[in-house]
C-alpha cells in the first residue's frame, strides 16, 4: 500500500509541475512576460526530472525540460542557425553533478572508465553565434529560438573582444559560440552616465549587454563597454581539436579571450572543488557569472552523446544559489492562460533582491498557497538568481497581523464569469468559458503569431489585444484578411494612433511572409493542450501533410480505430496526448478555425531532415530487446540525428525492426507483419 501511495503522490505532483512550467514557458518564450524567477523555474524542472527519474511511466512526451528559447528582437534579419544553439540542463546540489557523471557514464556504456571534465565560469550575458568564412567575420546572431536568431552583424563588430579576422590557420568555416556580456565597473559607470543624462538605467549588466546589442543603430552598441566570450563552436567545415580543452586553447590562439578561472577536472572531486572554489571567489571575478559549467572533453564522447530537444547530453550548469530578500505581499492577483488555466500571481511592495528591483510573483496554483499559507498583507521571504521576478520561498510568520485571512480561490473566471473547475487528478483549477473567454482567446492568438509557432514580426501582445478588443482579428485566420479589410477601409490601420503607411506595410509584409508555413509549425501553432514544439515534430514527421494529418485525427475520433491506434505508435505520444489532440479535433469551432486556416495558408509539407546520404532519412524504426554495442538511449539518438522516424511500436508503417538480444513481442509482431528485421550488427552496417 505505501508504494501505491507513493506513486498516487508522484502523479499528482507530476501533473502540477507540468501544467506550472508549460505555463511558465508560455509566458517567457511566446510573451517575454516571465512571473518567475530563473531560480524558480530551474528548482521546479529539476524536481519534475526526479520525478521521471524516480517514476519512468509518468514520463511525459512534452517535458518542459526540452523547450529551449529566448525573446525576439524587432527589427533585425532572421538567421537559421546550421547547428541549434540550445540551452544547458541545470544542477543545483553535489548529488546532480555526480548524477550528470553517471548518466554519462551509463549512456555511453562506459564503467569504470575515467570521465574528463571541463569547467569554466557560467557568464551572465547574451548568447551569440560567429560566423567565420575565410577566417573572416561574415555574421554574427543571437541564440533567438535555438533553431533561429537574429542578424545582429553590424552590432557586433563594434564590440573589441570580437576579432574580424582570425588569427593562425583556421577552418574555411568555423561558426564559434559565446557570450556578449560586460564588467561589473563598465555597467555602474553606465548607469551613472544614464541618470545624468535622464534616461532609464539598466536593471543589471546581463541587461544592459542585452540591449546594448539590440540597438538597431550600430553607434549605440559602439558606444557601449561590451566584450565577448569564446567557448563552444556550430558549424565547422574541419574539426579543430579533439578535446573541449583544445578547443578553449584553439580559440584563443585564433584571437578569442577566454573567461577564466578554468580547469580540466579528471574526477568528481576535482569537479566540486573546482564550484566551490569559483563560488566563494565570486566577487572578485570582474563580471557576473551565475555558476560553473561542465562539459565533457572528448569530442568523439560529445559526439555520441548528442542531444536531447532542449540541451546537450554532455554538458550541465551547476547553478550558485539564489539571493533572498523579504518584502510585504500586498494582493493576489488571478491571471487565466490561453488553456483557461487560472494562474495566482502575488502584487508585492517592490524589493531589491541581488541589485534588482522585484515587484511580482507566481504562486503556481491553489495548493501552493495553501501549503505554504500565504495570505495578503504577509510578509515573504523571496529570491531571484538572475530574473526580475522573484519566487516567493515562505512566509515570515512572526511578522504577520492577527486577523490575515487566507486566499479564496475564485470558483468562476474573473475575465469571462464562467465556471473554474477542478478536474479530478489536476492541479490547476480552469475557466470553462473557453473561446467565449477573452482571456483565452487572446492567449491562443497571442501563442499562434508567437516566436516558435508564425513568427509575425509586428503582432505582439500590446498590439493582439486591441486587434481583438476593436474586432478587427478575432480567430487566427482574421489576422490573414487584415490586409484586405484594411483595403476595403474595414482596418484603416494608418489612420491609428502611432501607426503610418510605413509601419502598417512593415507589418502586412510579415504576415505576408508567414502565408506559408512547414506542418511541424502549424500544428505547434494550434495551441492544442500537451502538443509543444517537439510532439508537433513529431507528428508532422508521422502524417507528412496537413490533409493527411486532419484526414488520420478525424478518422481517430473512433478509439477502436487503425488511425488511434496508428498515433498511439508515435514514439513519446500517449493516450493522454493523444487524446488531447483527438479531442481537439472534435470540437466544431476547431474545426471551423483549421478549415479557414486551409483556405488563406499554404501548409508545406514536412521535410525530413537528412544527415548527408543516410540510407535511413525518412523511414520508421523500432528497437527492442538488449542491444551490445550501445544503449538503447545512444542508439534511437544516433537513429533520429540520421533522420530517422524511431516508433514506440510496430505497425505495417515500421520499415524496420533492430532486435537485440531477448527481444520479444516486438519482434514477434514484425514477423507477423511482414516487417524487415535487422541484428544489431546488420543495423549498424546499414548506418555507417
């Protein structure tokens, strides 16, 4: 009984720490609003990946622990970077680094064998891509999305730390990555020049390198004391070293500085003693760092390892802690997302908590202030690492009035008056109004022309809500007709406060441009529940095309069909995913919206990826049984980075079958199926 009870605990903490950080997500990714702080957000992803640890079957397909983003930057070129520029998965105690060792271990079916590490300092600054050609300097970006960033050339050659041209013998093509970022005296003497010039000064030197950068006019980047760290390379047309740590001497030998102290740690001690000794010298590094960095050395280990969506597999940050400060709470706000997600955020007497000014705080949800009995007019402990917005830790009890009464959670939506339910096993509490809800409605417009999903340079959320507010867009496909409807004097969007002809054909271009769009993107773009960037992905590269894809999720309206069963064999989606996209598609107005969709846009088929001439782009593998020369995790890897479809099934789709050793029903599945199936060896042969 005890471990039922255990898991009936997991799964309810599961479900509350997904549906906490997909919302998070939403509002730092899509809206560039976070409520939380990065502390806040690292400490409830690191314990949703204990959970998937602790308890494998409650894995879900969408873990937030993959998404990786970062805000736009109006008015500069997109880039699609060759290689994605992702983000690092985070370690916060001694036991997550040794775990990192070990996961690395396992993965690569290493033992006992000796792990080298190098460990540099985590530099709070502004991720940004070189690109060399000819050893000169022919582009620079930021990090944008992971898969696209901004042109941010012009900007970045005034910066000093940036070489123009390389030094020594370097590739023809050499793409290194770094971090924009400027010294702790460069950023108060900044700040003092701003005030007395009267103009806003910088809540922090991460912020102030940002948008130093972000200038649209050069001269203002110029004028400002930026530098630039070199420590990870993208694309390159040679290999420059074979170790992480000859690549850190490579790079300086090519011009590039180097943030230091650094060190090549041979075991897990020397990796500890290595954090605690940067943590405590801290303040007399001259610019902020947040923690250190690990990677693992070997390039060939590197290599094998790859990626996961959102991070490399051989690197980890290991965070300092966050800074705390105490402050009165002065109201609870309830704020409802695209999904009717009703979501308690606390007003709070601004603080300056680590040299920023903090005035806002999630509470996650109803359990949360019940656990910690937060009530208005307390006074809480709160921290930051990094964020403007700060989690609340606790409350200080001792300081609280007699008389405090507790929250109330609304049991009706305060934007649409509709009914808040509870649904059993859910942690959120949601408005029933659905798309009668203006809140939702404008959530789901907001997260369609987001980053990630259309892209619509122009359309941010100032800008939604009175499209939506004065009628002029309503549903998705509105925002497809605007030019038109300005044409017939519906819009008259030049006639608006703030707008002209110039501005109003700027943004007609951008959607525009967007009229064609890939499948993966168009179905990220829905807003469909538990459906992010990867399990979009995933199922474009399963249905191919838009007709395909809403012919096969029609026909999976009926459970007992080949079509559900058919998506139930798309690796990482299951039932409760599916059926959050099967029910997506019975609802009427949902349909109503993709119909009109169809008719103003062109859904581009989806691409498979191909890895050079790899003779398995496109096709659909299983795996089962024990496999000898890899673990089964390296092997799907391998097999998706080749452009691959991997299966969690076998179906009459699958193309092939590898069985290892002791594979059972699987295999006999695709016998019975008429499947090719492949030994180990043979399915090597066949990628090499």
């Amino acid at each position: 009984m005890a471990s039922l009870f255990d898991h009936q605990d997991a799964k309810k903490r599961h479900a509350e720490l997904v549906k906490a950080i997909r919302h998070h997500d939403a509002l730092y990714y899509q809206k560039d609003a976070p409520e939380i702080s990065d502390a806040d957000y690292d400490a409830l992803r690191g314990e949703l990946e204990v959970l998937e640890a602790k308890y494998p079957d409650l894995v879900t397909p969408e873990s937030p622990t993959r998404k990786v983003g970062a805000e736009a930057a109006s008015g500069f070129k997109k880039v699609r970077h060759a290689v994605p520029m992702l983000s690092l998965s985070n370690a916060f105690e001694d036991q997550d680094v040794l775990d990192f060792i070990e996961r690395v271990r396992n993965f690569l079916n290493l033992k006992n064998a000796a792990i080298s590490v190098v460990a540099e300092p985590k530099i709070d600054g502004l991720s940004c891509s070189l690109r060399y050609e000819g050893g000169k300097l022919a582009m620079a970006a930021t990090r944008g999305d992971g898969a696209e960033g901004e042109d941010i050339t012009a900007n970045i050659r005034t910066v000093k730390d940036v070489p123009h041209i390389l030094k020594g013998d370097p590739p023809d093509i050499l793409e290194v990555r770094g971090e924009i970022y400027m010294r702790r005296d460069e950023f108060a003497a900044l700040n003092a020049a701003q005030e007395k010039a009267g103009k806003p000064v910088f809540a922090n030197p991460r912020n102030a390198a940002a948008g130093s950068v972000r200038q649209l006019d050069p001269k203002i980047s110029a004028a400002r004391p930026l530098h630039f760290f070199g420590y990870a390379l993208g694309a390159s047309s040679a290999p420059i070293a074979d170790s992480q740590w000859d690549i850190r001497k490579k790079l300086k030998s090519y011009g590039f500085a180097e943030a230091e102290p650094s060190q090549l740690c041979e075991t897990a001690e020397d990796i500890l003693a290595y954090y605690r000794k940067v943590m405590e010298g801290r303040a007399e590094i001259p610019y902020d760092i947040d923690g250190v960095v690990y990677k693992v050395n070997r390039i060939d280990w590197q290599e094998r390892l790859g990626f996961v969506s959102r991070a490399p597999r051989w690197a980890i940050a290991h965070k300092f802690p966050a800074q705390q400060a105490v402050t009165a709470l002065k109201d609870i706000v309830i704020q409802v997302g695209r999904t009717g997600t009703l979501t308690p955020v606390a007003d709070l007497e601004p603080v300056t908590v680590g040299g920023v000014v903090v005035s806002r705080a999630t509470l996650h949800n109803e359990d949360e202030i019940v656990r910690k009995d937060v009530r208005v007019g307390d006074h809480v402990i709160v921290q930051r690492a990094g964020d403007v917005i700060p989690q609340i830790v606790g409350v200080v009890m001792d300081k609280r009035k007699s008389g405090a009464k507790k929250f109330v959670f609304p049991d009706t939506c305060p934007v649409c008056g509709s009914k808040a339910v509870r649904e059993e096993g859910e942690v959120a509490r949601r408005c029933t109004g659905g798309l009668i809800c203006g809140a939702q409605a404008v959530e789901r417009l907001k997260h369609f022309v987001s980053r990630n999903a259309f892209d619509i340079e122009g359309l941010g959320d100032k800008i939604i809500n009175e499209f939506w507010t004065e009628g002029l867009v309503r549903t998705p496909g509105d925002i497809f007709r605007l030019a038109e409807n300005d044409a017939k004097g519906i819009a008259q969007l030049k006639n608006r406060e703030g707008w002209g002809a110039q501005s109003v054909k700027k943004l007609f271009d951008a959607i525009e441009a967007r009229r064609t769009i890939g499948l993966e993107r168009f179905i990220y773009a829905l807003g469909i529940p538990q459906v992010g960037e990867a399990t979009a992905k995933k199922l474009a590269a399963n249905y191919a095309s838009f007709d395909n894809w809403v012919a096969a999720m029609t026909r999976a309206q009926d459970r007992e069909s080949e079509a559900w069963t058919e998506l139930l064999t798309i690796e990482d989606i299951g039932p409760s995913v599916a059926g959050d996209v099967v029910d997506f598609f019975a609802e009427a107005h949902n349909r109503e919206v993709l119909q009109d969709l169809g008719s103003v846009l062109t859904i581009a088929p989806y691409v498979v990826p191909r890895a050079g001439s790899s003779p398995v782009a496109g096709k659909t593998v299983v795996f089962t049984g024990t496999l000898s020369q890899m673990t089964r995790g390296e092997a799907k890897a391998r097999a998706e980075a080749l452009g691959a479809k991997v299966a969690g099934s076998v179906s009459k789709k699958t193309d092939y079958v590898i069985a290892g050793e002791d594979a059972g029903s699987k295999l006999k599945n695709a016998r019975e199926l008429g499947v090719a199936v492949l030994s180990e060896k043979e399915w090597l042969d066949l990628i090499a």
